[in-house]
C-alpha cells in the first residue's frame, strides 16, 4: 500500500540534540540512544472515520520524533499500519450501505490527504493489515507451536477460534504498567472480549477468528477466517523492524491491551525480549473539556477544518501547545491563540534581521529533545519574535535561520504572505 508524499526537511545548521524520550514500560524519560538508524513503529488508524483531532496529535507526536531524529543525525526506518479489516470498519459499512473495501481505501485517502496537508512524515512502509495475513498465520502458528495459544471447543457455539494465553510471557503486564484489575476493565472497554465462552481465561486474547456469515475470510491451518487485532501488529512490526526495534508508538489508550499484547505475541513467538526498548504513547484530545468520542459526536476532523480555510501549520501549533503526554482540550479559544501565534511569527520572520537566532535555535533543539517539551520551544519562539519586533536586529540572518528551524523541527512552514 503507499504512503503520502513528503515534505522535504531541510538542513539546520549546527548540532542536533539527542532525543529523550517518556518509556512507558520504564516510567521515566531517558535518552533514546538509538544506532545510526533508527527503528519506528507507530500504529496506524482503522480506516472507517475521517481524521480527526486525536488521530492528528498522535501523528504529528511521531512527526516531531522523527524530526528530532533525523536532526540529531539518525536515519529513520518507519513503518506504520493500518487496520483495513475489523468491526468497526464493517459495521460503518453497513450501517451506509457500501461495500467495506470501498469503505476503507475511501477513508484512508482522506487520511493520506490531512496527514500531506498537516507536513507529517510519512512511513517508509504503509501497511495494510489485509496485505499480511500469511505473516500472521505464520506468527499464530509459531505461538501455537510452542504451547502459547488454543482452540476454543468448537461445541461451545460452533466457532473454533484461535486465543493467546495472556501469561505465556512471565512479565506480562511490564509495557504497561498496569494491575490485574486495570486490565480487566481496559480489555473489557478496549476490544477485548473477556466474557466469550471457553476462554482459558477472560484476558486471553484473540489470535485468528473464524469466518463467521457475512464477514470476509482468508485460509488458514485453523479454518477460514481473520486476524485479531494485536496480532496485526505484532507481525507487521518483528517482520519489517526485527526485534528489540526503538520505539513502538501510538495513542495512550493501546497501552493496554493493543501495545501489551503485540509485544507480548512476537516475544512469545521468538522467545526474545523486548519487542520495542521505547513504548511511547501520546496523550487524548478533548473538546471544550469533554472526551472527544464518535459517540458524542463531538469529533473535530481535519478535512473540516481545512475547509473553513484553516491553514495546517495553524492546526499544528494548537495541538502542539499542550505537551503530548498530557490530555487536553480543542476550542475555539486555542485555534485563535495559534493563529495569532503563527501571525506574529510570520511578521517577525519577514523582517529579515531580528534578535539572536542561533540562540533560539538552540533552545528549541534542547526543548524538544528534551521530551518533545513543544511548551517550551512554543515559548522560546515567541520570546524571539516578541524582541525582534520590538526593535532588536542585531542578526542579519535570523529571518532565514529561524523560518529553516520551525520548518526542520517542528514542521510549520512560514507563510509567504
């Protein structure tokens, strides 16, 4: 499947800074430490809704990683899926009456569009779940091999689908973090399915379901049928990446149980340890204080507003006000600060001369790579250009040198006007 187009990220003079990062499974920032290349993994999204605000952050936080590595002198192998084949997706479909595939490309055109609209950096490989199911057959096979997965009793209800055993890794649960009862109450409201009779036990999860009437269904060793979700993942990631890849990245709700059962099958499946050595995982979005949910329908989508004439770089600079491992909410309110933040911006870039580039530039180095601390370098840019239009012009070039910054690592393009 392809990918989007790529902004080209120019070169900024100077040292980059190496990237530090918050581990999940570790529970503390600390320095990515990556070899001369880099190894991303970042889930991608169910093509059944159009991108919104939440899909956004997410993407634009492995967009600055990305950024801050390849400043910092890393090349980046990055591969991203997408799940073209799961409930939701054909639930929508025939909720309108269309065909699932022509449901799913349709969504993730939009997808591609927003995210070559927004400046994100595309994956090298763009991979769609329906693209790998020989390597997932492949994978339950090895964990079946080795005693790590069952069959339910097909006389229970007449499906003999394929489960994990949860605990056939003696650390599960460190990628997380999470207690028993944390994640009996996150499988439960996260796509597990803890209740479906003749589980071992509730957190085992699916590996391969059989074809059930009306779905779609590949061959296997266990029947016709289709993947589980984390499954997916796992097989996508050890197959493109290997193991012990940098980070494995996505929205804070796959900590667990996505995250924590895709590392858990490919360690399982290679009896190797870790899957990723950096869980990373950004924050929720909100609106006006409430939970952004398909349910409320109060979803803020990008193509909506590219459509009222938002420019992407402003939609950005919102989003990358809060910091991404904290929660918080869209308004109205936050949109006009970015564009009247983007404005002065831009009014101080075109002076030509301004206050001491080199020094911000260095700042914004140190907070981004400090954590993706976008506050910070938010703040650093605002100082600059405070002092440059109140008069300070002591650097003929800082124009020039700030525009290539805010381009190179924070993905916002002056404007030309």
């Amino acid at each position: 499947m392809h990918s989007w187009s790529s902004p080209v990220v120019p070169s900024l003079p100077g040292d980059g800074v190496p990237l530090k990062l918050f581990d999940t499974a570790g529970g503390a920032v600390r320095e990515v430490a990556a070899g001369p290349l880099a190894r991303m993994y970042v889930c991608g999204i169910t093509p059944y809704d159009t991108t919104h605000l939440g899909h956004a952050a997410t993407y634009l936080t492995f967009d600055l990683v990305y950024r801050q590595l390849l400043d910092a002198g890393h090349a980046v192998h990055y591969v991203q899926n997408t799940t073209d084949v799961d409930d939701p997706l054909f639930e929508r479909a025939d909720r309108d009456g269309v065909d699932w595939r022509e449901l799913g490309d349709a969504e993730t055109d939009r997808f591609r569009a927003d995210m070559e609209a927004l400046r994100i950096l595309p994956p090298q490989q763009y991979v769609a779940a329906t693209e790998t199911i020989d390597e997932v057959v492949e994978m339950v096979g090895e964990l079946i091999e080795r005693g790590h997965a069952y069959r339910i009793d097909p006389e229970v209800d007449g499906y003999s689908d394929v489960y994990y055993r949860h605990r056939a890794t003696p650390d599960f649960g460190y990628e997380s973090g999470y207690d028993d009862d944390e994640m009996a109450a996150a499988f439960a409201e996260r796509g597990g399915d803890p209740d479906r009779s003749g589980k071992e036990h509730p957190l085992d999860a699916l590996l391969w379901r059989v074809q059930r009437p009306g779905e779609p269904s590949w061959p296997s060793p266990w029947g016709e049928g289709r993947p589980g979700w984390h499954i997916e993942c796992s097989a996508i990631a050890r197959n493109r990446l290997g193991m012990n890849f940098d980070i494995q990245g996505g929205g804070s709700d796959l900590a667990f149980p996505h995250h924590e059962f895709s590392a858990a099958h490919a360690e399982a499946a290679c009896d190797e340890r870790p899957f990723a050595r950096f869980y990373v995982h950004a924050a929720m979005i909100g609106l006006d204080g409430v939970k952004m949910s398909k349910s409320l329908g109060n979803l803020v989508r990008v193509q909506t507003l590219r459509e009222e004439g938002v420019d992407p770089a402003i939609i950005r600079l919102g989003l990358a006000a809060g910091h991404y491992r904290t929660d918080r909410s869209w308004s109205a309110e936050i949109l006009d600060e970015a564009r009247a933040r983007y404005s002065t911006w831009n009014a101080a870039i075109a002076r030509g001369a301004g206050a001491d580039s080199r020094t911000t530039v260095a700042i914004l180095r140190e907070r981004l790579a400090d954590d993706l601390d976008t506050p910070g370098a938010l703040e650093a840019m605002d100082s600059w250009a405070a002092a440059t239009l109140a008069g300070e012009s002591t650097d003929p070039g800082a124009g020039e040198l700030i525009s290539t910054a805010l381009d190179t690592l924070l993905g916002v393009r002056a404007s030309a006007d």
